[in-house]
C-alpha cells in the first residue's frame, strides 16, 4: 500500500500504514513533532496502537510539518492522510501551528455557512436526554466513517434527536413526551409512576428522580386494615424503617471504551472459546529439585547476566515434552479440513502489560540452548513491559506458557490462543507437606494445567504431554537424558 502522495505545491502526505497483517485501523496515542517542526527520513513522528501492538511510526521523507491532520485519541482508518509535509524547503504555515496544538476533537470538515436570517438566532444548548448530562468540559467524539460533520453542528443535531416533543414535519408541536433520562425511566417503571402525571422540578423541564420518588410516597402508603375483632393483646411490633430505593447513579461507574489490544483479546478469546473445544487437564508436582537447579544456575558462569527463574526450567520442560510427542504441536484448518502438523515450535508466552495481555513467542524455540532460551525470555518481557512489542512477534505462535503463578495463584484453566493446539498454566510454587520417600516432608510444590484442542489432541496425547512436562520439573536430570 503506498503511504505517501505529493501535490503540486510541494507537500507530501503520509497515509496510515498497514503495520500488522490485515489490519483496518489504529489509534494515534502521541505525536512527537507539531506543525514547524524540521522532519527528517526516518525520523519517528507519531506512536500508534493496533488490535496487536504499540508501533512508532517514522517519516519516510525530509521537510517541514505542515500539518497534523488527526489529534492524538484519535482511532485512523488505514490509508488516511495523518500528516503533511513542506518538501519544497518553504515554512509551515505560521496559522497551523495553533490548530494542532489545539488537537481539535474531530478532524477538519468543511465550513457550513448559515443563513443570512439565522445568524441572528444564536441556539443554546439544549439539556441531553441520552446518558448523563452534559459534561462542562469539551469531549472528544470518534470520527464516524463516510461523510464529515463539524463539530458544532452534530452537537446540535445530537441534542435535537434526544429531545422528545419536537416539531413535526408540518410545523405542528407533536405531542409532548415527559422529558427523563434512561435511568429515570426505569426507576419509574420500577415505582409504579406513570411519568405523565409526575411534576418536573429539573431544568428545562426534566423529571428527577426525587420527582419521581415524591409520585411514588402517596401510592406506596399502606391501605388502611379494619381492626380485627377484641381478642388477646397482641405483641407490639416495632415499626421498620423504610427501605431506600436502589441507586443507579451513573457517576459512580466508569465506562472504558473497548479498542485497540482489550478488543483484539476479546474478540479472540471468545473466536477460541466457541471454536476449538478445550479440555484441560490438571496434575500437582513436586519441583524441589527444579528450585534447587535455579539456585545452581544462577551461580554458574555461562548464566552470568541472564535472569533464571522457575519459568525459563517450565519453558525447557515444556519443549522437552512437545520433542517426545511432536503430534500436539499441530493447528486445525477448517477451510481445508486437515490438521497441520508444525516441525518447529514458537513458543509463546502470555505476557501481562497495561495496555492488556499479549502473547509474544520465540521463535524457532526448539533449538535453543538454555542460556539462549534465558536471553529470549528475558528480551521478551523487557519489551512487553516496555509497550513496544512487534505485531510481527505476536504472530506465528505454535503453544503457549501462561504463569498465573506469580499472582500467587495455584492454577487456572487457560483458554487456547487462537491458531494454537495447546497451552500450559503454571501456578504458584508453595512449601506444603508431600510424601517423599516414604516419608512426610515440606516440599516446594505446584499444579500445572494443560489446555489443549480436543479435535486433534485426544486425552492420551495431551495426558502424555502433561505428565512429560511434570515428570522433568520433578527429575531436572531428564533434561539431559530426554532431550
């Protein structure tokens, strides 16, 4: 896809790039020039979410901004225009330099002039019906695709549509609705209160909910009981004090719009979950020797500067098993009807980041050694801690390691990452009493469990494929003799 034009008085935009496989659209998260500034090639101007990851985009030509054509928050569909550039040597427009750094909240629209009679009927702003109330602060709107609105005149037509009892098309004041917001009317409808017969105290004529309340006292009152007949004196009965009816106080939730890496982990965990049927299998093991094996390691010369932890011993384990039972590292093509047997493993590992979680892999994970496998792993989460993790190192996965275990959580049932035939959780190592050598004795214990596809993993290859995996965090030494 080209992502760059030029016009005949020196500019050149740059479009939206695709940076993944695929993708549609991306999120400006910040710009790192404004409008004057001296760009050169290569030169990163903006960072940008996907659905995968956060990429930082540079310029692929030398000049001046000319103008940024999205405010950051922004979500851009590929193949826009986001910035242009003076290549002709002149300067940027001295009046662009404000419009950026005001980031308006929608991009420029063209001017809609108003009629000669109406500029003198300047129009307040109407109360909104729809959600909350009008926020005092201006509020940034995603841009809707196709035709273009300025800004002022959607929100007038936002308003407009939210007001019921407008004029009909023949000039006529339609009947009146009571004017109420959403959860109004449902405390309404749950009270018993028939809006039209309640008195507005709000603005504009806007029910309240203590309106509504105040309606409903007189219709809630007891009917008065005839006195039954003189009998013994009854017990006296305190009287209970009334119980307050539900809150549902919008400024007490907060809404997050659902984007970029959360709408990508939604859309595939549910693809996963209603796609491949999972079965997960579950053994506890004791890995005190594993433990042990840490410790020596992080003493030995040739780890020196790696960082070695239970989970690099895991990802060895793992590896291990998958070498012994090569038929789980497989994937299902539904369009074709065949399961596709993988002779190399990228090893993906579920990595938690604030953007949301991510599964990186390594690649070719098989033949590393285990201070290259250390190195990998280490570089891995640097970078997912970081943000700045490749959709390129996202892509290709074969099986997945997740580690509920430092959340101190002793196991999970994982859910496949889309395309994969497996995943194994890890949980929490803890001292407890285990049976070793015919004796009672505090070992360092965990629980593993194994996901997997049960259209082309059946219950003896994943059992096997679990039991290899615990078998070498139980005896490290079959690292050796197994691999």
């Amino acid at each position: 896809m080209t992502t760059m034009t030029e016009n005949a008085s020196g500019l050149r935009e740059f479009k939206m790039p695709d940076v993944g496989e695929g993708l549609t659209e991306a999120e400006i998260l910040k710009w790192y020039v404004q409008v004057g500034d001296t760009v050169t090639d290569g030169q990163v101007v903006c960072e940008v979410e996907t659905a995968k990851a956060a990429v930082e985009l540079p310029i692929p030509f030398n000049g001046v901004v000319a103008g940024l054509h999205f405010p950051e928050g922004t979500t851009v569909d590929v193949g826009q225009v986001i910035i242009a550039v003076d290549v002709s040597g002149g300067a940027a427009p001295a009046q662009a330099a404000p419009a950026a750094a005001q980031a308006p909240a929608v991009p420029a629209a063209p001017v809609v002039e108003a009629a000669p009679e109406e500029e003198a009927k300047p129009e307040g702003r109407k109360p909104v019906l729809v959600g909350y109330g009008v926020a005092e602060s201006s509020t940034k709107r995603r841009p809707r695709k196709g035709a273009e609105v300025p800004a002022q005149q959607s929100e007038t037509l936002y308003a407009a549509t939210a007001i019921q009892g407008e004029l009909n098309g023949h000039g006529h004041a339609a009947q009146q609705r009571p004017l109420a917001k959403p959860p109004v009317r449902k405390l309404a409808k749950d009270l018993g209160v028939d809006l039209a017969t309640v008195t507005p105290s709000g603005p504009d004529g806007i029910i309240t909910r203590e309106d509504v309340h105040a309606a409903a006292a007189p219709a809630q009152a007891p009917a008065p009981v005839a006195a039954p007949a003189p009998q013994e004196a009854p017990a006296r009965v305190q009287p209970q004090a009334p119980v307050p009816a539900a809150s549902y106080d919008g400024a007490r939730e907060t809404r997050i719009p659902v984007k970029g890496v959360r709408k990508a982990i939604a859309t595939a965990m549910v693809g996963s979950a209603f796609t491949a049927p999972h079965v997960t299998e579950f053994v506890t093991v004791d890995v005190t020797r594993t433990m042990r094996l840490v410790e020596e390691l992080k003493q030995d010369k040739d780890m020196h500067g790696l960082r070695v932890n239970p989970l690099l011993l895991v990802a060895k384990a793992l590896l291990v098993a998958i070498k012994r039972n090569p038929a789980v590292n497989a994937s299902w093509d539904e369009a074709g009807q065949e399961i596709v047997q993988k002779h190399y493993v990228n090893l993906g590992i579920a990595a938690a980041t604030p953007r949301g979680l991510i599964v990186p892999n390594i690649k070719d994970a098989h033949t590393r050694t285990l201070p290259q496998l250390a190195e990998s792993l280490g570089e891995l989460v640097a970078t997912a801690r970081e943000g700045k993790t490749s959709p390129a190192a996202m892509q290709g996965g074969t099986v997945t390691i997740t580690n509920v275990g430092v959340f101190g959580v002793d196991t999970g049932t994982p859910i496949l990452n889309p395309g994969e035939s497996a995943i194994l959780a890890v949980g929490a190592i803890k001292l407890q009493p285990w049976v070793h050598k015919g004796k009672v004795k505090p070992r360092q214990v965990t629980t593993l469990a194994l996901s997997f596809d049960h259209r082309l993993v059946d219950g003896e290859l994943g059992s096997k494929v679990l039991a290899d995996t615990a078998a070498v965090l139980e005896q490290p030494k079959r690292l050796i003799t197994w691999a």
